[in-house]
C-alpha cells in the first residue's frame, strides 16, 4: 500500500490525512526555524553555553512534527485513540482494543525517536 496515496486508518501505520500531514510539517518547519534562529542568537551573543541546552524544545517541535508527517501518524491521536482524514479538527475515534494498542505502540515510537533526536541536538549545540 502507498501511504502517499492511502486515505484510510490503519492501525499503527496511518491515522491522519493529508490536512493533518499538512499541519505538522508546518509545525516541522516552525521548529526548525526557531532552532537555527536561537542557535544563531546564542552563537552571536557568546550565551551560556547552558542556554544551548533549551535548543531541546524547538527540537522536539521540529522533530514531532516532521516525524508524524513523514508516518502519515499523530502521535496524540494514537494516544487518544483517534483517527482523522477529514478536515483539520474533526476526528473519529478508534473502537478496536488490538487498534488502540498498535496505536499506542506507534505513538510511542514517534515520541522516543523526538527525545533522542532533541537530546542529540541540544548535545551538540551545548558542545559548540
């Protein structure tokens, strides 16, 4: 199945439409922006570099976002144990109990690969 083209829910691979897609990578870019804004400040400024450290958050925007984009997955929806391929804010929600589950799992996966991408980031900036 192609996920580009797929419309559907499926549990644990695909549970937001190309609207949703739509707003996190937006949220994706948003972060991104603010990591190279912020990183660019406290390089400019010789901060802290502690303060390096904050760049975690930004990350973690950028990360969650452009993670969920690319499974065609929201990590909040598996955890809440929704669906949508509709317009933006309106959601269905998820009867099965081996759906949730897999849901879960998947959401899971998105949130520890955003901690560990976030920590690497803010690992190096700390260090530069």
């Amino acid at each position: 199945m192609n996920l580009k083209t797929s419309n559907q829910y499926i549990p644990g691979v695909c549970n937001i439409g190309a609207a949703e897609i739509k707003k996190r990578k937006q949220a994706g870019w948003i972060g991104l922006v603010a990591i190279a804004m912020l990183w660019t400040l406290f390089i400019w400024f010789d901060a802290p570099h502690i303060w390096r450290l904050t760049l975690f958050f930004p990350t973690m925007m950028s990360a969650v976002g452009f993670l969920q984009a690319h499974m065609h997955f929201c990590a909040y929806f598996g955890f809440a144990s929704l669906f949508n391929f509709g317009d933006v804010g309106k959601t269905d929600s998820v009867g099965q109990a081996e759906s949730r589950t897999k849901d879960r799992k998947k959401a899971w996966q998105i949130i520890i690969f955003s901690v560990i991408i976030s920590a690497v980031i803010a690992i190096l900036a700390y260090g530069v």
